[in-house]
C-alpha cells in the first residue's frame, strides 16, 4: 500500500506528463537529497520489485519439466520463473518470421541513453549470464556478482591474472597507460598465435581463435588482452570496463600495500577485491539501475537491506533473465567519434583502437553518444543477419530466438499475470503502431499467443522509460534479489575487517562510474562517464 | 521475551525437579495434542535456537583467517563460527592428554537413549558431514540433507544405484527379504576383490580395501552392500537404515507406478526422492531432534516455519557442527543380543550380521538397548586407542583431537557468549565433579583456557537432558536453520505437484521411523524403532 502510494509521487512525468520536465526531477531530486527519505524511498523501491513474484527457490530449471533434487540443486542448469508452455510448438511463428520482427528498419534512438549504458550493460551481465556453449540449459557463471571479468572464473584463473605480489593484477604499460598483458605470445607477422605460457589454460584457444575471433582481422589479435572472460575483448566497450577496472583494483592494492606493508601479497589482493566487487554493485544499483528504472529517482544501496527480507534466498539466475538482457536494439548503426562518423561494427573485436586513442577518450565519447532505443524493429542489421563471411553461423539474434523457443516459455501474457501487472486484452494495449500490431496479429492470431521474449519488446513505453513494463519489472526483480543478496554485502560482512578502514572509505565515497574514471585518468578534470545523454 | 516465558513451562522438570515424572509430561503432552499450540510453540522453540547467533553468511571459513571471495562462496571448505584463536598453541594441553581425557574409566548409562538414536545419528550426519581425507579444511558434503547415504553423492553415481525402471532403486532379494545389491563381484573364497562392474567408479576401491575396511575380516567383505556413501557399511547401524530406506524408496515406487502408470522410470524416480527426503526430515524433527531436546515436547516439522525467517540462508555446514557431533561416548562397551552379551566392536564391518538376523530383530532389539552418556570420561576404549591390528592409524578420538587443534578453535567460553550463554566464571561451574575439576584445572589453569571441544563434552547436565547447554544450542542452532532450509520445504515446491497426492498423504501420515519400519516389514506388528528407551 504504501508503495502504490509513494512511488507514483516519484514518477509523476508518468501521471503528469504534460508538466514541463525538470518540475518532476527536483521534487525527486529534493526527497533524494534527505538521507532519511532516500533510504526510505528507496527500500519501498526495490521491495516493490523484489516482491513481484514469489521468492527462491523455484521448482522448476531447464533440467527437466518436473521438480527433482536436480532441479532445486543443480544451479548448473538455468532456472525459469514459469513452467515450460503446454502449447504445440508447431502453432508458433516460424523462428525466421520472429527473427524478421527485430530487424531495423529505420534507426530510433533512445530519450536519453548513452552508448556507454549499453557497453556496461554487455560487460556487467557477461558476468553472470553465460550459456553454456554446448549445452543451453546450462549457465556456466556461478550467479554471483564476482567481478570474474577482470578476475577469472575460478581460483586457478585468478591466479594466472594475478601479478603475484603487492596484491595486484598482472599488468603492463603502454604508452605510460596501464593495460592488461596480451593474451598471446609475440609472433612473427601472419604467424600462429599460441597463448603466453602463462595464460596457457585460461581459455580454450580452439574456440576462442575458431569462433569468437573467427571475424577478427589478424593484425588485431597481438592485442586481444588476458582477462577473465573468453568474450572479454569482443567489443570496445568490454575491452575499456576491464582496462578500467583493472587499473582500479590496482591503485586500491597500491594504497593497502602502502597501508598495510606487511601483508602478504594474497590477503592485499583478496581485500581489494571484495572493495572492488562492492564499488561495482554501488555502481550498478545507484547509476546503472537507476538509470533503468522508471522514476527519476537516486535509489541508494542501502546497507543491509536484504536482511531481514524473505526474497534473500541463494541466488540462481533464470532463462528469462538471460533473455530478456538482450538488449541488442541499443545499439545504433554508425555513431560519432572524433567528429567523424563511425560504423557500430567497428566496436566488436577492436583493441587496437582502445590501445590508440586510450580509455578515457572512448569512455568520453561514448558517454556522450546516444544509444539507440530498445524494442522491436531496431536491432542492427549485423546483429540480425548472418555476417556473409560467416554464413554458417546463426546471427546474435538468431540464436537468441532460437534459445527462446529450446526454452518452451509461457506466452507474454502468463509472465503479465505472474508479474502482478494483469494480461492485456489486444494487441492495440501492447502497441500503438498499428503497422506493428497487424503483423503481430498475422503472427499469432490472440494476443495470448504472442510469445514473451516478442512481447516484452513489442511493449510500449513513454519517452522517459528504457523499457515495457513488464521488462522492467521482471528485469528489476532479478536484478535486485540476486545484485542485493551478495555475501559482501551481509550484515556480519560488510565492515571494515572485511574491506579494511581505507577501503570502507573508499566504498562509501563511490557512486558513479565517472569517479572511477576519473581517480585512475592522467586528466581526472576532463574525464567523463555518463550513462545518461543530457 | 515470548520464549523466556513460554519454553520453560514446556520443561517443568528443570524447575520443579522434585515432581515426579509423569506430571509434566502429561502436561507438554496435552499442548503438544493441540494443534494449533502445538504449531506455535513449535515455531517459538525452532526460532529461539535459530536465533541464538547472527544468521549465515559468515565471513570466515577453514580456507584462511580473513574474509575474501573464497571464504564468502567456496563451499568446498567448512564454514566456522568464530574466527580462528589467537592464543598461542604452546600453552594448550598436549593432544595425547586431551584424548585421556574422553577415555572411559567406568561405563555411564544415559537415562533414557536408546542405541538406535545412536546408530541413527551417524548415519544420518555422516550424509552432511564428511571430512575430506586429504584436506580436512574441507567437507565433501553438499551441506544439504539429500538422503546421499542411499542416492550416492551426484547423479553418475545414483544412476549406478538405480535399477533403471520403474523408479526403484537397484536391490535383490536375500531370503525373501529386499537388500541393496552387493558391492562386489562374485569371487573365488579369499580371492581378491574386484566391484561389480556395474558399481565401477562408485567408490575409491583402494581407498575402501586398504582403510575403511582394513580391519574387516575377509569373510565379511563379500556382504559389503553398494550404497551411497564410502563408510555405508562400517557399523550395523549404517547398514540397517541404508536397507531400510532402500526398502521403504521401492514401496513408494512401486505404488507411484500402479498411480501413474504412463510415467517414466526418471520420474519415477525423481518423485520418490522428493518424498524420502521429506519424510527423512520429518523424522528429524518429529522425532530425533524432539529427543534431543531439551523439554519433553512434539516437535512439529511446521509447514514453512523458515519461510519469512532471516535464518533461511543458504547452508553452510561449520567445522564446529562436524566436530560437537562426534558423540562417540553414546557407545557402550557391549549391549544384549538375543539375550546374549555381546562387545559393540561387533557392531563394526558387520554385514553377516544384519543379513543373518533381518533388520526388523536388529532395529527393535537396539531400540530397546540403552546407549551410554555423552560426555567426558565415557568414550569406549576402541574409540579412544589405536586398533592393535593397525597401530599406525590414529583413533577416532585421535583424529578429531587434531582436527580440532587444527582448526584453531577458540575456547569453550567464548562460544558461550556468542550463543548468548555467558561465560562460566569457574570450573566448578562447568561440573561438579571435582576430580574432574581438578584435571582440568591442572590442564587448563583457567576456565577461560578450555577449549571449546573438551568444554562442550566436560559440561554438567540434567538427567532428563542428553547433553549440556552450549552443545543442546549449537546443534540445535545448525540443525534447524539447515534442515527446515532444506529446498523441498519451500513453499513453493512443497505441495502435490512436487511430491503426487499419494506422496503428500505418506508425508503428511509419516512422524517417526516405527512406521517406516512396520510398512516394510513382514510382521509390522512386531515391529519396533525408537530413539527412547522407556
């Protein structure tokens, strides 16, 4: 009750949206300068979504359509809000049909978003959500925010990632600029690539040479950087987050060491990361989420807040989940860099570029570039079709639909009911493009029919929003029982014996990527991180 | 303030000692007869010894003295109450004095405890708590209770343990009666012994020749059953409650598949797991843990008692739990079998045994047998000195002295006052046998020096109770919040689609092993199990 009565206050745009814009954002941004009010609030905030659904654990994973010790255990396989559809398969659209439907046609840009939102959201979920490569029911990740994009996937990783003293990541400098070491070993030009011995067994180098590089020219690769994610060096956007926050964990162990001198080097290094793990959750709950969210509103990581609530329960990401991240229409065709104009393709598989003009500068620019708008008919195209020097590979949204449908998930309007938010009684509820509900219509006849990976992104939403209601919701509720629930965060934890008194400081005073940018920038004045275009 | 008040009306006899019996009993017996009183008081009884400490996460772990990554999500390694002793090892007792210490010198009956709930509490934590052989840092457990003493301990392995149809569990028949299929391979007599190619790779062959079962004659070996666990077979005990369990996971098989008969053999399965597991734990409340307890009480297994609690976290067993449970002074020096006197060291690699006697004889006859005291003094001598046949290996009582001295264990008083007992002020506060005082102030100096794992065995308790206070709250702490989090609990999962129709009435009718014994066996009427001895 009180959250139906409190939080509409925070969104008025949504019930006053003829007022001008900034009268809304300084009542929010009043109520967001009281420290009491904005706890308050934003408590109310992340209850409302935690307790959309009801809380872990879920019966029912990928691992089968009925409840087993593997399927309450086994977090190997991919958990799922709703039990697998009883509908024939053979009444749904053709999986290319469905494909069609995310094509772009003409580019939409997004209200307010940056590029750099989505270059984040890529690398932060990355983390977490990893399907497993030969079998899609799995998620290879643990479900824990652990920061294994600069640390590895497990201990063994780590320690080849690690510089073995002074608590530090192994590192080298380029240009007086701190970056990751390279992944292989120098080679004559054209020559084979092998791993540096000491990465040897960090990833699989078939696969990573064979299929995620396949696209990437040669004389790139001597750049590809050791770092803890096969996908780690994809895009610019992944390649500058782990230069980033490699440089970050460094300059806290150079701070401990100095603090602490006689500790030995693994304690410096595991200290560090649980402040590192920590500044990445402040950041993804009080600029990234509430970049997301649907009220403009400074949600605060309010310490302990998980404690006393019944939705923390261990953590176990769902194949929705993993769906419906796929934000891929966030991505425009071209943007600008340098005053020049610039193919989004040329993001993927470009170290050397991040090496040339530095991360502060991409980071900059990025920041400054507005993403494209997320929902049907505007991914771009070189995420829809297959690359023509690769036609035997499905495209990204190809196997994303693809996954979808291996998944059997319940209809759009079942996820609506279990979410709290009502089923939608046509397709005109669902959009007001009457193009878009036609075809939807030859589609799928009912709009009971329409699928839920379609659905969340045929919704739509107000200029002020990122996303459909039911995307935000359901995207809201992972996110803040399974980000909130990190054993770092736990009243017995979350203390000075557990980040030191340096490093508490340092927690409490972060609350935005641009700080971190800055503190490790040679020109901390002009550094700039926004996820926001104003 | 509700539990002060209300849990010592249900202990009458700690406050009016000099009643006799039957009163209070009949007393507790009529709340207990009471539906929603006995629900209530329950729940109180369940959350006062939840609550006793802090909830999980706990920042340490066996894996290092400070918090990181590791100790936080490596499960692997036992979890520990308090962080690790400061005071300097030195100045302890030599662990030799330490083992004197539990020797028995004059054997103590317990008042009321039967050799059943003796057989009963090892096989059932051995599921749970099981020290890693090579690095006894860590517990090769799941930290659940998953009934692995019969499933095995992951799913290659339970595959091997299935007969592959109709959901049953692979056995046969030994004088019209059903056992687990034997472990071995049919052999030339004292030949050498090879697995059943069938059970190859369920255990470590060398592993289970040369140490559990070096001391077992060569006879005996060929009746080793193929259960779950390496030491399924070790005590009588182990091996009747592995037979019965199996016993009772066919019957319901067998009915499922007369109720669903077009369902498959992993379904089959599956669900019969979900309800054995269900009724293990009802007997762990209703009915083991009902006897530990410190007030003559029914505890109820209360639907969803952990579900709005800040205690429901993900488990993690604490080395402090593996070591307090280590009640080997419940063994006496022999027992009566058919009116026979008999040496308990014949209840060890027995397996003849059981298959000659049925283990109907078997579980009423110990059920009638009293098990001795637990406490300092009492442990019997084949638990305390090394085997003669085997003068290498270390005792029992060896083995967890070390282990205890290992994990660097913080003294008896500080455990005290973290579970809100308070610090004794003397030795004469922990006993009143003041021989006992003597040697352990000679030992010790101080009461502030006793360590935790001599304190909780050397603490004076009431006849009508089983062990001292610090012990009765730390096991009840770690039972309840780990048990009742179990998954087939939640309210989520525990309900018909989860367990059939047929299975929620066998749980709902199903509160102590009596029954699972009667509904097994050829003469149910003459069936007896019980933890008590009247």
């Amino acid at each position: 009750m009180l959250t139906d009565t409190l939080l509409p206050l925070l969104d008025p745009r949504r019930h006053l949206g003829r007022l001008p814009r900034p009268i809304p954002w300084i009542a929010a941004g009043l109520i967001g300068r009281i420290p009491q009010a904005r706890r308050l609030v934003s408590r109310i905030a992340i209850n409302k979504y935690a307790y959309a659904v009801a809380p872990r654990p879920r019966p029912l994973t990928l691992a089968g359509d009925y409840t087993s010790w593997k399927s309450l255990t086994d977090r190997t396989y991919s958990g799922r809000h709703l039990p697998p559809s009883t509908a024939p398969p053979e009444e749904l659209p053709a999986e290319q049909d469905v494909v069609a439907l995310f094509r772009r046609s003409e580019e939409i840009p997004s209200t307010d978003t940056s590029l750099m939102f989505a270059f984040f959201a890529q690398w932060f979920t990355d983390s977490f959500l990893r399907t497993n490569r030969l079998d899609p029911r799995k998620n290879d990740s643990n479900h824990e925010i652990d920061l294994c994009q600069i640390y590895g996937v497990n201990e063994h990783k780590t320690n080849m990632l690690r510089a073995g003293h002074e608590g530090l990541l192994d590192s080298q400098f380029v240009n007086g600029e701190e970056f990751p070491k390279f992944l292989f070993a120098e080679r004559e030009p054209g020559g084979e690539l092998f791993f540096d011995p000491k990465f040897e067994g960090l990833h699989d180098r078939e696969y990573l040479l064979n299929t995620i590089l396949r696209a990437c020219p040669d004389e790139r690769k001597d750049s590809v950087f050791a770092v803890g994610l096969e996908h780690g060096n994809s895009t610019i956007g992944n390649t500058v987050l782990n230069v980033l926050f490699l440089r970050e964990h460094n300059r806290i162990a150079r701070r401990l060491v100095q603090q602490y001198p006689k500790w030995e080097d693994d304690r410096l290094f595991e200290t560090t990361r649980n402040i590192m793990i920590v500044l990445l959750l402040k950041i993804v709950v009080e600029e990234y989420i509430t970049h997301i969210g649907p009220f403009d509103f400074p949600i605060e990581l309010v310490p302990f807040v998980a404690e006393e609530e019944r939705w923390n329960r261990t953590n176990w990401c769902a194949i929705e989940f993993n769906l419906l991240y796929r934000w891929h229409s966030l991505i425009p065709d071209s943007t600008v860099f340098d005053s020049k104009r610039m193919s989004t393709r040329e993001l993927v598989d470009n170290n050397p570029f991040v090496l040339d003009r530095g991360i502060d500068t991409v980071i900059a620019q990025f920041s400054r570039q507005k993403a494209s708008k997320i929902g049907l008919r505007n991914t771009p195209a070189f995420l829809v079709d297959r690359h023509p020097g690769f036609p035997a590979y499905p495209s990204v949204e190809e196997r994303t639909v693809h996954l979808m449908r291996e998944a059997r998930l319940r209809p759009y309007n079942a996820y609506r009911k279990e979410f709290g938010l009502g089923a939608l009684a046509s397709f005109a509820d669902l959009t007001k493009d009457v193009a878009l509900q036609k075809t939807m219509e030859s589609l799928y006849g009912d709009i009971d029919n329409v699928e839920w990976y379609v659905g969340i992104f045929a919704e739509d939403y107000p200029e002020h929003r990122m996303m459909g209601n039911l995307m935000t919701t359901m995207v809201a509720h992972d996110a803040f029982t399974q980000a909130l629930t990190n054993p770092l965060l736990a009243r017995r934890v979350y203390n000075d014996r557990t980040f030191t008194k340096v490093g508490k400081e340092i927690i409490d005073q972060t609350h935005c990527l641009q700080q971190i940018v800055a503190r490790n920038s040679q020109n901390p004045r002009e550094a700039y991180a926004s996820f926001r275009v104003e």
